[in-house]
C-alpha cells in the first residue's frame, strides 16, 4: 500500500516570479498578438516590482496583509469569471453544460476561500 504522500499528486502551481502577472482571464479573447504584447508588459512590471521589494516602506510590517487583500481581490475576480463562464453555455453539448457547471461549482468554493480571508483580515 502506498503512503499518502505517494498517492497524493502535488498541486499544480507556479512559483509567483515565475508567472507574467497577467489575467490570462482578460486576454483569452485577445488577439494572440495582442495578448502576448500583454504578457510581455506584464511580466516586465511583475520584475521590477519583485526588484524592487525592498522599497515596500509603506506596507512594512504588514506585507502578508496586504498580500492576503490582494488575493482576495484576486479570488473575487476568479470567481465572478468563474461565474459568467458557467450562465450560459452557447450549446446543448453535454460536455459544455458539463463544464459550466462545474465552473458554477467552483465559482462557489472560491467565494469560501475569499470570504474566508477577507473575515480573517476584519
């Protein structure tokens, strides 16, 4: 019998520098030039921004704060797309209303997580 630890794939994630800092949620209807034009600016404002993270005076002291407020910024846009994604699926294809659905689902768990740190910071 294998442990947990084995049978447990680990969450897909990126390293927070490894990312661009753009929504891939505002530019899924780019044109692909366009978007990644976006990305491109993104990632360079994301760099300077983690360069400059030393220069973060004015929220010392209180930097998980304000990172726990930005991500529950974060979580309420997810959820909101989350949401608009699964009102209508263009289709009576059962994979689509699969999908919408669980993206109605999701939209739920996420408002948790973000109501859960927006209580958690009052």
């Amino acid at each position: 019998m294998r442990s947990s630890e084995e049978s447990t794939a680990p969450p897909i994630r990126a390293p927070l520098d490894e990312g661009n800092g753009l929504r891939e949620t505002y530019a899924y209807f780019l044109p692909p030039e366009i978007a990644d034009a976006l990305r491109l600016l993104s990632g360079y404002v994301q760099d300077r921004a983690f360069e400059g993270e030393r220069t973060w005076d004015h929220i010392a002291g209180a930097v998980a704060i304000a990172q726990l407020r930005a991500a529950a910024v974060d979580l309420r846009h997810v959820e909101g797309f989350l949401w608009m994604v699964s009102e209508d699926p263009d289709s009576d294809e059962r994979e689509l209303v699969r999908l919408c659905r669980l993206a109605r689902r999701l939209s739920g768990r996420v408002a948790k997580i973000a109501a859960a740190i927006e209580g958690a910071l009052r």
